[in-house]
C-alpha cells in the first residue's frame, strides 16, 4: 500500500534532512582537523560575544559557519517532529522515531556547548577531551540512526498508523556487529584527533611513534583503530550472508558489502597518506553512508519477520 501525497512530501523532507545532516556532521570534522574549535572563543552560542561576528581569522568563520549550519539542523529536525504529527497517528513508529530525533539533536548542542564552555578544542590532549568526543561521536551516531529510520519509516503506509510491535534489530548477529561499529567509531574519532595533535612526519615514523613507550596516549591509541577495521570488516560480510535469505535485502546487501570494501580502502589509503584533511572527511562521510545502509539493513531484516512492510 502506497503512501499518501502527503505522507510522500514528508518522506522528500526526511531524507533532505538526513542528507543535511550529514553534511553538518562532515563539516563538524573539518572544525576539528583545522583547529578551529576555539574560533568563537569561549562563548557559546554567541560567537566572541557576538551574534554575526567579525571574524579576524578563517577559523572564526569556520566555527562560526559550522554553528550556523548546526542550528538549521536543529530547527529541521524539529520541524520534522511537528510534521510527524501531522501525518502520523498517535502512538505511530514514525512520532516515536521522531521525538527520539529531537532528543538527539538536543543532546548534540549540549555536547557541543561543553567543548566550548570547558575549552575542549584546539590544541587540548587532555583525557576529557577524548571523553567527550567519544561522547560527542556516539550521540551523533544516535541522531543518525533516528532520522535513517524516520526516512526509511516514512515510505512505509503502515508506519503512520498505531502500532506497539518493536522495529529495532533484535538478531544477535547484527548486534553484535553494531556494538562492533560503535567502539570503531569512538576509535576512529580519537585516532582523528590524534593525527591532528601530533601529525607524523612519515608513514614509519609515525608506527613507530604508536608503540614508543613514552607517546601521548592519543598516539598509543591510533593502532586500536585498524585493528577492529578488520573485524568489523568480518562482521559486515558474515551479517550480509543474512541479508541474502530474501530477495527483497538483496539491495541492502550490494550496499553494504560494497560501502564496506570502499571504505576499508579509503581508510587504509588515509592512514598510508598520513591522514590529510580532505581524506579524513571522505573517509568519515563513507563511514556514515555504511553506518546507515548497515542500520536499515537491519531494521528491514526485523520488518521481513513483522507484519510491518506486508
């Protein structure tokens, strides 16, 4: 059963606003590997005091452009919540999904007023700093999540209407390979930081800088990043094998598997180059497009189980 015109411009509006999303979240990255953090200062969420600034250095319209972009997203996000209501009845997956994005969203601002408040930016190596964007990356993970699932909810008839049924994964597999994910992605954002605090002069130079025994912990850690890239590797491919007992997961399957490979290369070619800013962000953005084919692959192999997308 199709959706509604209505229900269908909701859809357009949720990947618009999934796609913007990630686009705030690559940005956000860039922020961290020019050391522009600290750009507004230590105001939040004034910038130097002021509401449009006047920037005497590019890292003050850097942060300044990526706080801009950041409360757009808010505001979307909320939008879509408010929308949600209108299209979907009370007590719908799709209202759920939505005020979960709205928590999120919240969350992130928060998350990123600490940096500032507290100073976490720029040049800090301190453990709170790896604490809170360990923090930072898991909570951008979970808006991620919630506006994948709103989008793909939104092209499903049967989400807009009352139900209880759970539509989170619940295969252990795919659990386990989410929890995976989760720990590879708070690695991959501290060995980020790392490359960006202590750059490496050469390839060797910086393997030997990750075992010597009186290296900054942000540079021990950089070895534990590739390690679970392997395994998560594994684990991608054993849950695409699931995937393959239905014809309708086969193209969850060919993005994923695909995604995967793409982006094990990519992040194998960044580490060999010594991690420079652009490829950073190509590799981050990859990694979110696998994350999400990776999420609704899973929500889609619980729906095949429900009575959801009969």
């Amino acid at each position: 059963m199709q959706v509604s015109a209505p229900q269908s411009s909701f859809h357009k509006f949720t990947r618009l606003n999934l796609a913007y999303t990630l686009g705030v979240v690559v940005w956000g990255a860039y922020v961290r590997a020019t050391g522009s953090g600290a750009g507004c200062g230590d105001h939040w969420p004034l910038c130097n005091g002021e509401v449009i600034p006047r920037p005497e250095r590019i890292q003050t319209w850097i942060e300044f452009a990526h706080r801009a972009s950041s409360g757009v997203s808010l505001i979307l996000v909320i939008l879509g919540f408010f929308w949600a209501r209108r299209v979907a009845q009370a007590g719908s997956w799709i209202r759920r999904i939505a005020g979960l994005a709205v928590v999120a969203i919240l969350l992130e601002a928060i998350l990123g007023a600490g940096l500032v408040l507290l100073k976490l930016v720029e040049f800090d190596q301190s453990v709170a700093r790896a604490v809170s964007i360990a923090l930072h990356l898991v909570n951008t993970l979970f808006l991620i999540a919630t506006l994948a699932t709103q989008l793909w909810l939104a092209s499903i008839s049967k989400a807009y209407e009352s139900g209880r049924e759970s539509i989170l994964p619940r295969d252990r597999q795919f659990r386990l390979s989410f929890g995976v994910f989760l720990i590879l992605g708070v690695t991959g954002a501290i060995t980020a930081l790392g490359d960006t605090l202590f750059p490496a002069s050469s390839l060797l130079s910086g393997v030997a800088e990750d075992f010597k025994s009186g290296s900054h912990f942000l540079v021990k850690l950089r070895v534990i990043h590739p390690i679970l890239a392997v395994l998560w590797v594994m684990l991608a491919f054993f849950w695409s094998g699931r995937l393959e007992e239905d014809r309708e997961l086969a193209p969850y399957r060919l993005g994923l598997l695909g995604g995967v490979v793409l982006q094990f290369l990519v992040g194998f070619l960044n580490w060999v180059l010594m991690a420079p800013t652009s490829l950073q962000l190509v590799h981050l953005f990859l990694a979110d497009l696998v994350y999400i084919v990776f999420w609704i692959s899973g929500l889609a192999y619980e729906a095949r189980k429900s009575r959801l997308t009969s």
